[in-house]
C-alpha cells in the first residue's frame, strides 16, 4: 500500500506498514504486531513526541553504554523491522556489539534477522550459536552468547520481555530499556528504563553518544546523578499533566466576543 507522504499520521502508518512487512517475510512474529499495538496507544499520550524525562534517560543511557567495558544491544523481530539501520549505526558509535535474541525463536528466524542486519551494515552480528543459558529464564530468550549478552556489563534492550530485564538485572548487568509503556514489568525492572518510542529513542541515544564521546567527567557526572525512580515519577507527571491540560481545553467554555 502507498501511503501519502501528505498524510498527518505519515510517519506512524510507514512504521506500521514496514511491521506487516517484515511479518509477511518471516521477521516479525503475530506477536510483534499486537505488541505494536500496544505501544502506539501509549504514544498518543505522549504527543508521539520524545518527552522531556525520556531525553534524560536516553542521554543516561547513552553515558552508561559509553562507559561500560562489554555493552551489547539485543535485537529481536520487531526491532529488526523498525530500526535496522540505526541499531547498526548506534552499535558503531559506542561501539559495542549486536546480538539476535528472540522470544519465540526458531533458527530460520534468527538467521533471516542476522541477513536483515547484515544488509543494514553490520558485522559479526551473534545470536546464531548460543552456547550460553540465562540462569532462571524457562524461555528461549535464555540462550544467548559468551561473547556478547552472557558476560555483557551493559545491555540495550529494546522491545523487551519483564521476565529477560529482571533476569539479566539480576546477573549484575545494567540493563537499559526502550519500552513506550511505563508500566511494564521491563519499564519496572529495568536500571535505565527508556519511555519512548523505538526509533526516536534509538536516533536519540545516538546522539547523546556522539554528544558525550570524549567527555568522561560529564559521562560520569550523568551516570552518578542519574535516579531511576525520579525518571519514571516525571513521565507519570508528565502523562498526567497532558491528560488535564486536553481536559481543561475540552471543558473550558467558549468566550464571547465583545465588540
Ligand atoms: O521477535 P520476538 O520473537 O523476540 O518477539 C518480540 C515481541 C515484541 C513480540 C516480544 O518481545 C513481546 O511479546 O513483547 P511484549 O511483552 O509484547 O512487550 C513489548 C513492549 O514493547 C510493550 O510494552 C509495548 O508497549 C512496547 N512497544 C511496542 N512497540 C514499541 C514499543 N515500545 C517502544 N517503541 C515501539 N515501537
């Protein structure tokens, strides 16, 4: 389907359209599309803009994955489909690596993301021989990689299951998370819980990494001064003061004019 670049909502339909996609095609599970769903009813409430408290924790999750040692960004379907090529061009600038980690997982799947990835310029993307399990996870999303999410000191994980964050917070690792909904059990779980929309918050954290590349001291500062709790108490308050502003402008009766 043609969408009209003319259309208000160009940018939402294109991202929807490039899902059904990579569904057709064997990338995106059904799953991934309901998920979608999902996140695009929390970005209403956000004015499908990048709110002031996700930019804090986009620049806190770009000073945390500049200063670790191992950092690594899991991509499963819908990330695959949505944000190829700034994943690649994120995980260059850091640098850090890329693995497939998908929650309904076979083979086949696993190598048509690599192939999509590698198309978008990557290399050496891991996922494809796990030789590792996620202690406590039933799930496939328990396989993973010794060179990369296994003993990773950092992971990006967007799209994410609450059951993988706690697992991996629960290794040690720093987790930063890319989930619209501020109330999943990922946006909880996570360390650095980014509430934004994935491709924004993608291109924004690359950003904040070409931004804080070279200044350890501010990259340390953003990192030390970084609070979780407070991050997601201004995206609740944010929310709620959107909601009161519509409200007010939806009963505030009209004035007269007087001439
Ligand atoms: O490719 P697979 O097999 O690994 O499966 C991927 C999905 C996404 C199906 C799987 O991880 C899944 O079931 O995820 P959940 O538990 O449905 O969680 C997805 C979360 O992402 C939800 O909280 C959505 O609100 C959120 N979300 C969906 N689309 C976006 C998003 N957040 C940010 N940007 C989006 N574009």
């Amino acid at each position: 389907m043609k969408i009209p670049r003319s259309h208000p909502r160009y940018e939402s339909l294109m991202r929807r359209e490039r899902l059904v996609r990579a569904w057709k095609s064997g990338v995106v599970v059904p799953e991934g599309l309901i998920a979608h769903g999902r996140g695009e009813a929390f970005d209403y409430l956000f004015g499908e803009e990048s709110s002031a408290p996700a930019l804090v924790a986009e620049k806190a999750a770009a000073a945390f994955l500049l200063s670790a040692k191992r950092p690594v960004i899991s991509v499963n379907g819908n990330v695959a489909a949505l944000a190829a090529r700034e994943v690649v061009r994120l995980a260059r600038a850091i640098p850090a690596r890329i693995e497939v980690n998908l929650f309904h997982r076979t083979p086949a799947r696993v190598r048509r993301i690599v192939r999509r990835l590698e198309a978008a310029g990557a290399e050496a993307v891991l996922g494809t021989r796990p030789d590792a399990r996620i202690p406590g996870l039933e799930s496939k999303r328990a396989l993973s990689d010794r060179d990369g999410i296994f003993t990773a000191d950092v992971v990006l994980v967007p799209l994410e299951d609450g059951d993988r964050t706690e697992a991996l917070v629960r290794m040690g690792k720093t987790v930063v998370a890319i989930d619209l909904n501020p109330l999943s059990r990922t946006s909880q779980m996570a360390t650095v819980p980014v509430v934004d929309e994935l491709t924004r918050a993608v291109l924004n954290i690359d950003k904040f990494v070409r931004e804080l590349r070279g200044n350890p001291e501010e990259t340390a500062r953003i990192i030390r001064t970084y609070s979780k709790a407070g991050n997601l108490g201004a995206v609740y308050s944010y929310i709620n003061w959107r909601l009161r502003n519509l409200a007010r402008k939806r009963t505030r009766p009209k004035r007269r004019r007087v001439t």
